[in-house]
C-alpha cells in the first residue's frame, strides 16, 4: 500500500496484510518474519528484561490505519487484547480524512525529577538558597550525563516550591531535565540523587525521596482534528457528541470512562514502541485531574461549518533510546512503521490514536450504542474460531448479528448449513 488507506484491509489474510504494511514501511523479510512471529522476543533477550522470567506472552499487534498527521500518511502498530479498539481508531481516523487529518504539536522533552527536602526550619528562606545557587546546582547534574549534555539534553533550570503536608512543611526541588529523545527515568532519577547532598548542605535540611515525577507538564503532546458534519453523519451526531463530551467534562465517573476510551488508543502504541504503559497512564490521569477535578484529556467542539473539532492534551513521556524499545525486536519494527525520527514525534502520533478512539466511542455511545459494532468483532471471532473463511465467514457474521444470537455453537450450526449449501 502506498498511503494509510486501505479499503477492505480487514478482509485480507494476515500474512497480506502484512505484506501491505511492509511496502507502506520498506520492511525487510527480517523485519516481517520478527513481527509474524509470537516469539521474535528470545528467552535469552526475555530473562534480561525482567526478574523470575519463566516464559513469554504474545498478544496481536494489529495497525491503525487512513491517519494523516501533519501532512504525513501514518500507519500505526497498535498491540491490545481488547476488539473493536483498532477496528475503531482506524475508523475514527478514515472519517477525519475528509477534514485534512491531524494536526499535532509538542511542548518539548522537560521531564520533572523531584527532591524531597525534610527537617528545614525555615522554608522559605531554603527555597531562596536553593535558588540563588542554580547554576551550580545544574552543573553538578549535568557532570553526570555527559551525553545527553553533549546532544543539547540536560538539565535546564531548577524550581522550588513549599508545600504543607501531614509531616509538616515540606522544600521540593524540581529538576527540569531535557532528556531528549529518551524516555529519561534513568537520566532524571541519577541527577536527582547525585546532587542531593549538595542541597542538604545548602538547605540544612535532609533530603528524602529523590526520583522522577510522571506528572510530566513540561512534556506535553497536542493533537486537533475535525470531523466534517457530513463524515460524521450530519449535524445531530455533532451536537450528540458534544452533549457526550459535556457530560465527561462535568463528571468524573464519566470522565474516568471516556479517558478510559481515549487510552484505549494510547496504551496499544505506548506498548507496540516498548514504551511503559504505567508511565504515561499516571501522567494522562494525574494531567486530568491537574486544576484539582478529574475531568476529560479531550475537548470538543463545533466550529462556525457545524463541524466537530476535538483536541486532545496530556504529558507523553515516551522515548525511542533505551528500554525496551532499543531491546525488543518487534518495538524496533514499530518504530521503524510508524516512520519517527523523534519521541516528539512518536508522542504525537500516540495523542492522535488516543483522540481517535475518543471519539469513535462517542460517536457510538451517543447514536446505536456500542454494543452493535462490538458484537459484529464478537461473531467474527466466532467464525473464525469455527474454522469459516471467506465468503462464508462474512454470511456467518451477518446471519448472527440479524438473528442478535451471537453464539459459539450458532456459528458452528450456520457454519454446516453454509458450507453444505456450498456444496
Ligand atoms: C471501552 O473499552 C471504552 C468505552 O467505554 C469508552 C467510552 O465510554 O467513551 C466505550
């Protein structure tokens, strides 16, 4: 395939679809036979990543398609053990098509390493010394990463502030770090501790907790993109799915859901790149609830056409050096999918699926429901679990969901009769 959009992609076997992506991306055979196979990731790679390893876990890894992200057509790896999420970013994505795509943006790489100052008399005055003495503070971090200095990374300026806690007042130092192209933990987490007894002995206080916060500010992704009315089935979809949106903005049970939606399209990719998952779920969560009420990571919007405009805003600490993503085969093809040259880039990408799944669960919940398109996945799971191909898989899924009898054994009783008409 030469761009993102391909009609009927669902329908052909595996082994062409990848064969499709793989033109898209200028796959090698190497590079194919690593994604086709469950166990690409070898036992010996396996027993380095993590502790007790007794085995691997596969999971599909499929591919968002129909997305333009800036001007570019994207393809992108998702990995998840939940239907209909893929099924649904690739519509989401095939409907913005006629509204010119994405647009996305980032903020920069400023990851946040935190120092915990304890048993300060005076805090105030601690934070002030902090302060005055910034330049040396950032020296004595940027000592220890000469590398990530040497490519403009590192550490770039030094905040402080005061909070009240149960324990009593509390000095906090921020570490903004630069961590580039790195996901950063490691970078922020070795800064924070090296200089530590530095601002022990500038504060006179102790120093406590010294680690990365995941509520990452300074790291923020931005995605847009509008749906027409027409794509979107007219201008009572759009005023549906904005009643939709107001009801997460207003609620936090319903926000958790609706974010729940939009992470259905984040955490596939963060997962397929190598990235952690658990990072950037904190921070998307944390970022919701950041002005002290959880609410939406996405706003919507119609415009003076009567066109829907959703934006999508959270931290997207994602990297492409170090981690998994340098050391899992299957991360490295994604990537190389996926076409980035930068985290910014990957976090941008990760902002538009998320924003995409968004609303195609809303498109859904506010016209037939979710549970219509759900149960047409189920039935063709079912299909294929019975062994149907072809022609007679797709009268099989369409006889269940007429009849609404979504059943194992339904499909292996349409299963025969097909198969014997057939004859
Ligand atoms: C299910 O995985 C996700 C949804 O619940 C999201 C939403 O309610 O917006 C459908």
């Amino acid at each position: 395939m030469k761009t993102s959009s391909y009609s009927g992609f669902f329908k052909l076997p595996v082994e062409d679809r990848l064969n499709e992506v793989a033109e898209f991306a200028g796959l090698t055979e190497e590079e194919k036979a690593t994604i086709f196979s469950a166990d690409s990731l070898d036992m010996e790679k396996a027993d380095h990543m993590v502790e007790n390893v007794i085995g691997r876990f596969s999971l599909p890894m499929g591919v968002g398609l129909n997305f333009i992200i800036n001007g570019k057509e994207v393809v992108i790896p998702m990995v998840s053990e939940e239907p209909s999420v893929i099924a649904a970013c690739t519509n989401a994505a095939k409907m913005a098509r006629a509204g010119g795509g994405f647009t996305a943006s980032s903020s920069g790489n400023i990851m946040i390493g935190q120092i915990q100052m304890l048993n300060i008399a005076a805090p105030f005055a601690a934070k002030s010394k902090v302060l005055e003495k910034k330049d040396e503070i950032i020296r004595i971090c940027n000592e220890k990463d000469p590398v990530l200095v040497g490519f403009g990374g590192g550490v770039k300026d030094v905040e402080v502030r005061v909070i009240d806690s149960i324990v009593g007042p509390m000095v906090i130092v921020h570490l903004l770090v630069d961590t580039l192209d790195a996901m950063g933990a490691n970078a922020v987490n070795t800064m924070a501790e090296a200089v530590s007894p530095y601002i022990e002995e500038i504060t006179g206080g102790t120093a406590e907790l010294r680690i990365l916060s995941n509520l990452a500010v300074h790291r923020v992704v931005r995605a847009r993109a509008t749906w027409t009315k027409e794509a979107l089935g007219g201008e009572e979809v759009v005023d549906k799915i904005i009643s939709a949106y107001a009801f997460a903005a207003a609620d936090p049970y319903r926000a958790a859901t609706s974010n729940k939606g939009i992470m259905n399209g984040i955490t596939p990719v963060v997962l397929a790149t190598g990235n952690d998952t658990r990072a950037i779920e904190s921070g998307a969560h944390s970022y919701a609830a950041r002005n002290g009420k959880y609410t939406s990571l996405t706003t919507w919007e119609k415009d003076e056409n009567g066109d829907l405009v959703g934006v999508i805003e959270l931290p997207m600490a994602v990297g492409l050096v170090g981690g998994a993503t340098k050391i899992h085969p299957a991360a490295k093809v994604a990537v190389k999918i996926l076409g980035v040259e930068t985290a910014a880039e990957l976090g941008q990408i990760i902002a538009c699926a998320g924003l995409a799944n968004n609303l195609a669960a809303m498109k859904a919940l506010a016209t037939e429901g979710i549970q219509r398109g759900h149960m047409s996945l189920h039935a063709r799971n079912l299909a294929n679990t019975v062994g149907a191909k072809g022609e007679v898989l797709e009268k099989i899924v369409k006889q269940m969901v007429a009849d609404k009898k979504v059943r194992l054994e339904y499909a292996q009783e349409l299963f025969e009769k097909f198969q014997a008409e057939e004859k």
